[in-house]
C-alpha cells in the first residue's frame, strides 16, 4: 500500500504528534509513506514526541517563509502542490492532515483528519476579524470550494466538537478519533501548591494576554506560560506585559524536558482558546497532575467535564482556580483522569488502522478469543 501524508507545516503542535503516530502504524504494517509539506521544523518528526526509528520520505514542496500556520494560504498552497504529486505517484491512500480537502485530485483513496474545519476558520479565528486578514478570508471563502470532496474519501474528527462543526458546514458524516494524547501514565494531584501552567503557541487565538490578567489577580500564586512563538509580534507583546507581572514567567520554544518539569511542579493548568478543536496539552498535563482549568466552550469540554472547572471570563477562570485546591481539587483531577483511556495512544492506533481497513492490535485480540471458544 502506498501512502501519502499531506500537512502543510510539521513543528511542534498537535497535528505533528498525530502524524508521528500514524506514521508508526503505517512503519508496524510494514509501510513507509511519503510525507509532503512547506515547512518543517525537524526533519526526525517524532522527536519531539519521544518516538525514535520513525521510517519515511519527508518531501518540502517548495521553500516557504515564514511559519505557516494550519489556517493561512499554506494550506491552500499544499494541496494545490500536492494534487500534483498525487497525479504523478499515484498512491493507494492519502492521509490528509491539512483540514481541507480543497484542490484534491480524484484517484486515491482518502482519509481526511480534521482539527478545525478550514471554513470554520476563517469564522471563528481572531486573526480573520478585521484588516488584511478579513479581506483575505472573504477572498478565500469565494476561491475554496469543498462542497464535493473527491470519491471514495473518509472523514475523521480529532473531537465530537468538531464533528459537529463538519456536519454543520459541509453536511459531511465524519467519526471521531481522538488524538493520540496519553502515554498511559497518571501522577497525584498537588492542587494547594498554587502553580499555574500554560502550554501553547503564542497567538492571539491561544489568549495568553488574558492568561496574564488572571495572574495579575492572583498576585500569591506563581504562573508560567510555555510555547513557541508562532506569532512574533504577539509574543513579544506577551512578553513586554509579562515584564510587569511580578508572579509570571514566559518560557519562549521550551524544550520537552522544561515542559516535563513545569507540568511536574505545578498544581494547576490554563487553557485559555475558546475554540480548540481538542487540546492534547490539557490531557498531557491532567495526566501528570495538573488540575485543568478551561474554557466551557470548543473542544476541551470533551476532556474536562466538571462544570466547576471551566469558565466564560477571566473573573470565572479565578474563581475556578480558588475553588480548585485542596480535597476539591484531588477529587476534581481524578475525575479528569478517569476519562484517559480515550485518549491514548491504543485507542488512536486502533481507530486509525480501522479506517485504512487494517485490522488493530484490538481486532487481533477479539479473533483470538473467537478462535479459542
């Protein structure tokens, strides 16, 4: 089986860490799939991810600068290079990392993987609000077309959120296959240590101003915010208001190592998008002991349930970090981590290899068990 990966930028984010995990599916069944792309930030993709030995072709399409991200023209531009590719190789599958379906070739078959629909994008992302960028996003409304996707294409959401954004705007029947975000480990809770962490790319969808008014009026606890600056400007607008923050620190592309240890020292985790498709941060750091504080909006409702940690205003945020310590929040944290096993590792390798029409590790298991009785 030939196959084909399609993601605009492969950094640290995410989309990455799902495409490092298919790639050792497809690496276990004995494939070696071509992966296209503009931009990368490693060539060795399961780095970052602690996944080593990863066998692939990684193929830059053309120099792009910059760092594109999963909703600018990058995206747009990936496709339109890729059909051409696909034309040229043509593979028996492709994996199709990059939102949209727009300008793909009919021929193979597909298994689109959707974070954020490429529409609802330009809807619901800050970015798209006002100046160049709103001129752009009408433009674009108007030059993608996604009402047919190409024959013979599957469609999987990373959340129920999500799902629900593709069958609103497009009246496309997709599954649900949620990230592969749990190692399998869980820690203790230490919620009345009054450590506050963040972990995101610094853009104004993630909101880390808002995450330093919340530490402005929690002066006796101590906050660090971690991400890779994929908006220059903005971070060092992040970066010139945290200078006034006594109680915060901005930790600039942390190593995996610092994002390791800040999630083992600290009581607390802030999530301020209101719109994340998923949030594969939020389960890493409830995993290892941080009590999740998030938005009660996107998808990161999927993975904390408790009302009484998630919040509509800074003014809500505070009150559900106060009211989070203590008993109160051990009990709230193991409630969080009860619901893990959705979200590992198994549980993607399974659902991915279903919807190439593999059996999994699973399948075997159960064809086992019929056998033996």
């Amino acid at each position: 089986m030939r196959c084909l990966i399609i993601q605009n930028r492969i950094g640290l984010e995410g989309r990455t860490r799902c495409l490092a995990e298919f790639v050792r599916l497809l690496n276990d069944l004995g494939e070696e799939p071509i992966i296209v792309c503009l931009a990368f930030h490693d060539p060795d993709i399961g780095r970052a991810f602690g996944l080593s030995g990863l066998r692939y072709t990684l193929s830059t399409l053309l120099p792009w600068a910059g760092v594109p991200s999963a909703h600018r023209p990058g995206v747009l531009v990936t496709n339109l290079l890729a059909r051409r590719m696909i034309e040229r190789l043509r593979p028996d599958l492709v994996f199709n990392s990059n939102n949209t379906w727009a300008f793909l070739p009919v021929g193979p078959r597909y298994v689109h993987y959707i974070h954020f629909p490429f529409k609802a994008s330009l809807r619901y992302m800050s970015r798209f609000n006002g100046g160049v960028w709103k001129s752009s996003a009408s433009f674009l409304k108007v030059l993608v077309r996604e009402e047919t996707p190409p024959p013979d294409s599957m469609f999987a959401a990373n959340s129920e959120f999500v799902r629900a954004g593709i069958e609103e705007m497009y009246s496309l029947q997709a599954q649900v296959i949620h990230p592969p975000a749990w190692d399998g480990r869980l820690s203790p809770g230490r919620p009345d240590l009054r450590r506050v962490t963040t972990l995101g790319s610094f853009h104004p969808d993630k909101d880390q101003l808002e995450q330093i008014e919340v530490a402005r009026r929690m002066p006796d606890w101590t906050f660090t915010l971690l991400g890779s600056p994929a908006a220059p400007r903005y971070a060092r607008k992040v970066q010139r208001e945290a200078s006034r923050t006594p109680n915060l620190e901005v930790v600039l592309n942390p190593t995996k190592e610092r994002i390791e240890q800040e999630f083992s020292r600290s009581s607390h985790f802030l999530h301020s998008n209101p719109h994340e498709g998923f949030g594969i941060a939020v389960v890493e750091a409830a995993a290892a002991g941080c009590v999740p504080v998030v938005p009660d909006t996107g998808g990161v409702r999927e993975i904390v349930e408790a009302e009484e940690l998630r919040f509509a205003d800074v003014d809500e945020c505070v009150e559900a970090l106060r009211g989070s310590t203590g008993e109160a929040g051990r009990r709230l944290l193991i409630g969080v981590q009860r619901g893990m096993r959705r979200f590992g590792v198994a549980s993607f390798r399974s659902a991915m290899a279903r919807a190439i029409g593999v059996p999994s590790e699973a399948d075997h298991a159960m064809q086992g068990v019929s056998a033996a009785t």
